[in-house]
C-alpha cells in the first residue's frame, strides 16, 4: 500500500498543556481513517498540524513524501481540507466562492469550469451555487466546505466532522461522496458519531488527552467490548435460578447476568470466543426449547468510555 501520510512523534504544547502529546500513526491509499476521540482531545489540533495550520512542538509530518515543516506548500497541494466549522466567506456565492478557491490552487479557463461543476455536483451544492453563503443552511454551508476540499481532486483528505450538522439524508450523500472516493485517496475523518466507525471508516486510531489510545479496525475495536459475542438467552418451562445456575456451570462462561426489562439471561463468554453454538447444544441437550437466543455485537460507545476515561466503570 501507498503511504500518504506519515506522523511520527507529533506534540503542540500551549505552555503547559499538552494539548498533542506524542501521536504517531500513518494512512495508506484506499484507507478511510476514523480520528476519534472526546472533545477536547485533540484531534482538531492533530489535523492542523497535518495540514500546515499549526506549527508543532516537536514530531514530524510527511504528506505524500514531502515535509510539512520544509514542503508546506507542496504539502497543502496534496491534500483537501474540511475545517472545523466550515469556514467561508459569508457575502459570496458558492459558485463565487469556488471559483476563487479554484484560482488558489491553480486552475483557470476550462480546467476551472470543469472542477467547480464537479465538486459543486459530487457535494450536491448545484441547486444553491448562486445563493449568499450566509443565507444557507448549516448542513449546506457544510457541503460548501466540502466542495472546496474535494475542488484540485487531491491524493488526501483531512474532514474535520464531514457531516456535522447533516441531516439524515444529508448524512447518507456525504457518506457514500466519502466511499467513493476512498478507493484512490488516503482520508482522514475526525469525528465523535460512532455509527460513523463501521458507515466511513475501515480503520479507527482513538485519542484522549493528546495520546493515542487505539489504532485498529473497526472489528478489533468493537471486539474490545465486554459485550462482544454475549448471548442473550431464554428458555421456556423452567424456573430462572434453576436456570441461572445451569448456565454458570458451564466451563466456557464467564459471567452471567439477568437482563433487566425480559426473562433471560446475558451469558459473557470467556475470552471474548463465540459460544452461540455451543451455548445452544448445551441447552437442547437438557430438553429445553429455547425461546429466544442472539449473539450480542460490541457496544461502541461502552468502548469508547473505556478507551478515553478508563477510570469510569461502564454502565449496562
């Protein structure tokens, strides 16, 4: 795989607060990186540092081979980026506006035309192109950004909160804008909506008071709950301690525990392992018929807790 960016050792202290305190990570072509973390955690100040905004305190930053400390302007002609916010300038048009974006990166006559009717088209801004920025919607003002980090067809994309703001339907243009173009860029998406893990990302880095916490795919992360591969169970004609007691003999349980709005049980396997199987065998196998038996995904936002306040105990 394509390397497109490469961080090592990244620090921004303002005085006394480290706000980015030894990041270190890369993202390949075809990768979609989910940047995720509380707020306050740092990624906003990880992404400026990235795209040349910030100066670091120490730590180095490669975009497509080329340093942003030494190569800041070949960096920033490598890369699209969606700031927080979406900053524009509210008295324009968005066809004013990225036109002028256009002519900042280079483009003119023809070649101008034809990359602001695409991002204008792929960020589904066409039917607002001649409307004041400040009269739109935010989810509008928010696909205005958009267009203008997509505009020069970069090899990188660093999208601070890409659907901020979105509605649902919103939601589902951005992302499937965002999956198309995943297979020939190397993205970076900062964001605190967890359904976004398994919808944008197929890798996830998590960050909490300026540290590196995770760096996985979405199934390793979802793995790492206490909920992974549970098997909420019930059966019918037997008297629940009975049953209770049955099922925490069994040698590949690790715990047990009623669930509180339905009969039934939550049985945690050891070791994370699936044991629906084996759990549904071992019942049969006494007589009982089963009422009702499922395998319980990980719960995101109980690893996210566990990840980024790992002194909080998780609530069921």
């Amino acid at each position: 795989m394509t390397l497109r960016i490469e961080i090592d050792d990244l620090a921004k202290h303002f005085g006394a607060i480290k706000a980015v305190d030894g990041v270190s990570f890369s993202v390949s072509k075809g990768e979609v990186l989910g940047f995720l973390g509380p707020n306050g955690a740092g990624k906003s100040t990880t992404m400026k540092m990235i795209t040349g905004f910030l100066t670091p305190t120490h730590g180095t930053v490669r975009v497509c081979g080329y340093d942003v400390l030494q190569d800041p302007i070949s960096v920033k002609a490598h890369l699209g980026y969606l700031p927080e916010g979406a900053p524009a300038y509210a008295d324009m048009t968005p066809d004013g506006f990225l036109k002028f974006i256009a002519e900042i990166r280079g483009l003119s006559g023809a070649d101008r035309k034809r990359a602001v009717a695409s991002a204008a088209e792929r960020a589904r801004i066409t039917t607002v192109m001649h409307q004041p920025i400040e009269t739109l919607s935010k989810g509008y003002k928010r696909r205005v950004g958009l267009a203008q980090a997509i505009l020069h067809n970069p090899p990188v994309l660093i999208l601070d909160e890409p659907t901020d703001g979105l509605d649902p339907n919103q939601k589902h243009e951005v992302r499937t804008l965002i999956n198309e173009m995943a297979e020939d860029k190397a993205i970076i998406i900062s964001t605190h909506i967890l359904e976004e893990v398994h919808a944008l990302c197929n890798r996830n880095v998590v960050i909490a008071n300026g540290k590196v916490r995770f760096d996985g795919t979405p199934h390793e992360l979802e793995a790492k709950s206490r909920y992974y591969n549970a098997v909420c169970v019930n059966v019918a004609n037997i008297e629940q301690q009975a049953f209770e007691t049955f099922l925490t003999s069994l040698d590949f349980v690790s715990d047990v525990e009623a669930l509180d709005a339905q009969a039934g049980f939550r049985v945690y396997p050891k070791q994370g392992a699936q044991i629906t199987a084996e759990l549904s065998e071992k019942i049969r196998a006494n007589g009982w018929d089963i009422d009702a038996l499922h395998a319980e995904h990980g719960r995101l936002d109980e690893v996210f807790r566990s990840i980024t306040m790992p002194n909080t105990e998780s609530s069921n």
